[in-house]
C-alpha cells in the first residue's frame, strides 16, 4: 500500500524492493479481478500493471528476507532483487501481517521472531548497509518487535504496544473482508499529501498516531541510540521521498561520474500474509 505514496514521492521501481504472497489480486473471491483497493470506495487501485513484485509466492520467507538486508544472496542474485544500499542510504522497512508477542508470521508456514530481526539490524550497522534505518510494522503486539532493537541509527515505530491488537479500519461488504488497518490507514492519510519537495518532518507524521484514531497505543524504539540528528529535524522525504541531484561534467569520463553519484533511498515492503482483517510519544 505504502508503495503507492512513495513512488508518487519520487522513489523509482529500482530502489523498491516488494515481497508479497500476491495471492489476493486473482483470489477468487475478489470481484475486481487483477486489482486491490485499499478502501471500500476503491479510489485507488494500489495493484496496477506496472507493479513490480520482487518476491512472491514460495520466494517471501524469512531467510530470503533476511538475505536480502544483510545481502547474503546467492550469486548471480539479479539487481532487482538486492538491497543495493551502503553506509549513505537511507532504507525505509515496513512490515504488515500476523503477529502477535515477539513474533511476525511469514504465510502462515513460518515465523520470524524479534530478536532475530534485531540481530540482522545489527548485522546490517556492522556491514555498513546504511546511514538511517525507518523501521515500520503494522501487526498486533507490534512493539514487541520494536523494542529489542539498539542498532544506532534505527528509528522503529510499531502500531500497537505489547498486549494489544492492531484493528482494521473498515472494511469492504461485497468482499467480506477488512481492507486495511487503522494504523496504515492514518499513515496513507499524512503521506498522500507528501511530494518530493515537501519539508513536512517525521515528527509530523508521528503525532498523526493518536490513540484515540487508531485504537491502540503505538511503540516506538530507543530513540537515544538515533544519534545522527534530532527526530525533528527529519525530512519525510528522507525516507519516503527521493531528489536526484544532477551533476555536469564539461569533460572527463563516465566512469568520473558514476563515481559522484549520490546514492538515493532504499524501501523495503513486506506483505508476508493475506491479511484479512507501551509508552506514549516520547517528544
């Protein structure tokens, strides 16, 4: 979903990397065949034909997933489907599906616990496989996931603390499903407002998660060990937003240029599930 808004912010297919079960777009129990809609009015299609899915099926588990933030993949692994990021980038990782305390289900055939997330995290810093890391997950229990995290440099946010659900917004009647959570549903809200050139900052969008809206209390990591620059001072463009700079050269090779080449953000989806639907902000 959160594809939709990142890419109209300026991110490009090849600095996005999708793992999806993708088995709700030809379900046969959707009526608008080979589309997903993320409300009941269907306004946006969030499953168009450019889409592209980077993982699917049998390919999103969690040993892939860890593969590829850690870049372990087997050679001859095609660009497309490798975190392509240094100590430069900046990578948003948002992760939606069952959960519960400690623990995200991949398809229903696997789990992925906290503390091994926590460890690729670290793994990740001590590989220099980036500058800032925006950890987002939207399941129940979310903070649970969220906590054992201290990697520098990692902000995590989760939409629901330690003992509580994550609840759906509405949902589509003629279906008979949820559609989407409330917490995502309130994420899309702030971010469909966001263009490249926006100077809306991640404290904006964090405020937006009011108790009351989205009927659980969101977790959010130490952010203590976020060292590089106050939370207020963050662009929401930093993570979900992309400015190309453009650099001229009178004379001199490809190869010069390639090599001042600002490396832009990185985005990270999993939708591991076809979803069917303790602390307060610290500032």
């Amino acid at each position: 979903i959160l594809i939709y808004d990142v890419s109209i912010a300026g991110i490009p297919d090849s600095h996005i990397i999708l793992m999806l079960s993708d088995d709700m777009a030809c379900n046969p129990r959707n009526p608008t065949s080979a589309q997903i809609f993320n409300n009941r009015d269907r306004h946006v299609q969030i499953y168009p034909d450019d889409v592209e899915v980077d993982y699917r099926d049998s390919e999103v588990t969690v040993e892939n997933f860890f593969r590829v933030l850690t870049d372990r993949l087997p050679e001859g692994t095609p660009r497309s489907k490798r975190l392509m990021s240094d100590e430069n980038s900046n990578i948003l990782v948002y992760l939606t599906g069952h959960g519960g305390d400690g623990f995200l289900k991949f398809q229903d055939t696997e789990e992925m616990n906290a503390m091994e997330l926590s460890d690729v995290f670290q793994q990740m810093h001590e590989k220099k496989r980036y500058n800032e890391l925006l950890f987002m997950i939207d399941t129940c229990q979310a903070g649970s996931m969220v906590l054992p995290i201290k990697s520098p440099n990692i902000i995590g946010v989760g939409s629901s603390t330690v003992g509580q659900d994550s609840l759906s917004h509405h949902g589509d009647h003629e279906i008979g499903v949820y559609v989407i959570d409330r917490w995502t549903y309130y994420t899309l809200d702030f971010l469909e407002k966001i263009r490249p050139n926006s100077q809306a900052k991640l404290k904006e969008l964090f405020r937006v998660y009011s108790t009351a809206d989205i009927r659980s209390t969101p977790q959010y990591s130490n952010l203590k060990l976020f060292n590089s620059r106050p939370i207020d001072k963050i662009l929401i463009t930093d993570f979900f937003g992309s400015v190309r700079q453009t650099v001229l050269f009178n004379e001199g090779s490809v190869e010069e240029a390639l090599a001042q080449q600002t490396v832009g953000e990185e985005a990270l989806f999993l939708v591991p599930h076809n979803l069917e639907l303790v602390s307060q902000l610290p500032f």
